[in-house]
C-alpha cells in the first residue's frame, strides 16, 4: 500500500477517558474502522471533526488536513428537567397514577351502602336510637340532636329546622350481624331483604317501622306488618329515595309548612280580635270613671258594725269591737288605753 492510499489520522478519546490514539489507515475505508475495539456504549456517541459533525460512513480520504477526529459521547435523555425518565420511575408508579380514584369518581355501589349503613351527618355506624328528616335521610338521634342544640348543621341539611322534622324509625336487626363484624346490620323484618342500598325501603311515618318496597306490594294491608297499626298511603315514606322521590318529599314537607304557618296566623289573627275588644271596654270604662269625675261622684258605701249586730245586741257595745271608743278626754297609746287625767 503506498503512501498516496493511506492517511494519518488522529483519534481523540477524551469522552472515554482513554489516551489519543494516532492512526495509519487506507483512504478507502470508512470512519467507522477507525473505532473496531473500543467500548463504546452502543449508538450514543457521535464524531466531529474540526467540530463538525461527520458521518461514520464517511471515507477517511474525506477527512479535513488536520486529519483528527473527536469521539463524542450523547448526553442521555431525562434527569435534567427535559421531561424524559431518570430511570427510577417503575411501570407500577406510573399505572397507579391512573389507578388513584379521584374523589368525584367514587364508587356508586360504595356511596350508596354508606346512606343505608351510616348517620348522613356523623358518618358514624347506624344505631338505634336513629331518625329520618322529612326527604328520607338516615341519622343517628343523638348526633343529630346536638348538632342543632349547638347550630352546626350544615346547609345541606338546613331543611331540619328542630325535632318535629325528626322522625323516629325502627330497624329491624340483622341476625348475628353484631357478633360477625358485618357492615350491613339491619334487614327487612318481612323479606329478609338487607338494609344495603340494593332494595328500596320504606318507613312507615305513624308508627316507625322499616319495611321493604317489596313486603308491602306483596301483602296487601293498610296496617303495618310488625306493630298492625293502620297507615294511608300518604304516612309511605322512600328512605335514600330517587331525586324524583326526593323532590315530591320536598313539595310535600313545604305543603305541610304552609298549612301549620296559615293556621298559626289564624290563630294569632283571633287573638288580636279579642284583645281589641279588651282594649274597647278598657277604653269605656275609663270613659266612665272621667264623666264620674267631671259630675259629683258617688259617695262611696262605709261599713258600719252597727248595722250587721245581731238583733239581741246592744248596738254601740257591738260596734266597739270593731271601732274605737266615742272620744272622750282619753288619752291612749299604741299599745292601751290610758285613765282620764288625774286618775293615772
């Protein structure tokens, strides 16, 4: 090989931490050769030359005169802000970001074993002694109750004005429930059916009882199946009811407000009527006693002992018991009688 197809070059190798390597290599071959033996890291690296980048399929003959060439490691991806992975991330950390239920994704078979298994206000387990409001609402009576003696209901609940929007209701037990730790502690007494939110229940407003929907459309009663007290269809009311049955308890509650607050303003109405007949014959009386005053009034009646003595009594004698002596040169004291002057 002659010296016209061969050519120097010069390899710089800084990035690996390894010595310069000077190198006779034909013109004929590729860039590439040039790195037969090196560790390189795979494809990240790139050369230059004169800080230029060249292609590794180039031909050494088309090298500059300065005939060096520069092995450049590539920075990696990631770590620096550039979006990219650091390599520590896991496929696991990045399908539990999508995994996380957000708050307004929340289970709806969840939120609805909730309404029928715990207080609507203190989230606490159902217990006996428990309530319904007037839309179908489950609460615990003691959580309740203070809630309103120290106004901390929230506006959600602003409908519950004091006790009477409270309507005391009885759940009948789940067998053994307690004892096993189950969350679902009451059923239908009737059906079996469990209190969980999969069946609709009813609470039978005059007596209190808890009955599912389908107890009552297969017996065919107008009195209640626990207790046998008679119920209309009106004392029917849905627990954790639909948004339509929501809505006719609502119409219905505000109904019977309009009735009481008409029959209070009745009540008040006749009230003042009589007090302004009160105030007609204050008004003539006092009428009377100033005509009395502008004439001559009339002597008033003086009691006289004289006049109911007994007819065997001497008059005078009697009369001294409730009257006081003729006058006479007497003089008395608070506490006697005293002599005539001279005979003290």
């Amino acid at each position: 090989m002659g010296e016209r197809d061969s050519r120097a070059v010069v390899l710089l190798l800084d990035d690996l931490s390894l010595p310069s390597r000077r190198l006779t290599v034909p013109s004929r071959l590729p860039v590439s050769d040039l790195l037969r033996g090196l560790p390189l890291p795979g494809s990240s690296f790139y050369l230059t030359a004169d800080g230029r980048p060249l292609p590794i399929s180039a031909p050494v003959a088309s090298l500059p005169p300065s005939g060096s060439i520069q092995l450049r490691l590539r920075a990696l991806r990631g770590g620096g802000g550039d979006g990219g992975a650091t390599g520590a991330e896991s496929r696991d950390c990045y399908l539990s970001m999508y995994l996380t239920k957000k708050p307004d994704k929340a289970d709806p078979n969840e939120a609805r074993l909730s309404r029928f298994t715990c207080c609507a206000l203190s989230g606490e387990p159902l217990a006996a002694p428990a309530v319904a409001d007037r839309l179908g609402n489950l609460f615990n009576k003691e959580a309740l109750v203070e809630a309103l003696l120290h106004k901390r209901l929230p506006k959600t609940l602003s409908h519950i004005r004091g006790l009477k929007d409270m309507i005391p209701i009885h759940l009948h037990p789940k067998p053994d429930a307690d004892a096993a730790g189950e969350e679902v502690r009451f059923q239908c007494p009737v059906t079996g059916f469990e209190f969980n939110g999969n069946y609709q229940f009813l609470a039978l407003r005059k007596c209190g009882h808890v009955l599912s929907v389908k107890a009552l459309k297969e017996v065919k009663t107008s009195a209640c199946l626990v207790c046998h007290k008679e119920f209309d269809e009106a004392d029917k009311m849905p627990l954790n009811g639909t948004e339509e049955e929501v809505a006719a308890l609502r119409q219905r509650m505000e109904e019977e407000r309009g009735k009481v607050k008409e029959k209070k303003e009745k009540k008040v109405g006749n009230g003042l009527s009589g007090s302004k007949h009160a105030a007609v014959a204050v008004a003539a009386g006092a009428e009377k006693l100033e005509n009395g005053k502008k004439g001559e009034a009339p002597s008033a009646k003086r009691f006289k002992a004289s006049d109911h003595a007994p007819s065997y009594a001497n008059k005078e004698v009697y009369a001294s018991i409730f009257t006081s002596s003729k006058k006479s040169d007497f003089k008395e004291t608070y506490s006697c009688r005293s002599l005539p002057l001279g005979r003290n």
